[in-house]
C-alpha cells in the first residue's frame, strides 16, 4: 500500500494540481497536490488536512480544478421526501427520524444535497 501512495505523489505534476476524492454519496473533495502527503492510519485516509474513511470513498483522481462540493443549501421539505439516503458526517447512514440539530448528506434520485438541521 505505501509503495502505492508513493507512486501516487511520483504522479502529481502541474498538469494536475489536484488529487480529487469521490466519497459513496457523491460528495467531491479536492486538496492541492502540492506538497501533498497521504497517510494511512487504521481505516482513516488522511490527505493533507483532509480526512477520509476508507470504506467511504468511491475514487480518488487527478483533476485540473478544484471539484470540491462545498456549499450548504436550504433544502425544501420535498427534498427529504425524496431522500433515497441520509448521512451524517461520520458517514452513518440514518433516517428522517434519526436527524437530529447537524449536518448531513442527503442523497435524492437527481443530485446530493448538504444539509443543516437547527
């Protein structure tokens, strides 16, 4: 595995300033590939001052912009109801019922949304 991530710096050059991780809700994060290292602790990826766990993430490439999905936005009541899934920030699949006041990743059949609930 680290000869792996060795290969992976080795790769990172201008052309891609980029290393670009798709977590299994279709959330996109970027970090600079300046400079970059990538550690492996446990189940924990952590790039940067980015941490993933590893069962979360879906891929993980080189890009050219930064394709990080950072913006919160209020979400409609229809939007729940159209929920095909809802994660917490630990990537803890729950329920409408199990929302409490936080952040969560709610997933329709059009796009992911990031939401608060006060």
């Amino acid at each position: 595995m680290m000869a792996w991530i060795g290969a992976l710096t080795m790769q990172a050059d201008k052309t891609y300033p980029y290393l670009t991780f798709e977590t299994t809700d279709g959330a996109k994060i970027s970090v600079n590939t300046e400079s970059l290292e990538l550690t492996i602790s446990g189940t924990t990826l952590t790039a940067g001052d980015q941490q993933f766990t590893l069962t979360n993430l879906n891929k993980m490439y080189f890009s050219t912009s930064d394709e990080s999905t950072t913006g919160i936005e209020e979400v409609t009541n229809a939007a729940l109801d159209d929920a095909t899934e809802i994660y917490d920030l630990q990537g803890h699949k729950v329920t409408k019922e199990q929302m409490q006041k936080g952040v969560y990743i709610v997933k329709t059949k059009d796009r992911t949304h990031k939401i608060v609930v006060k």
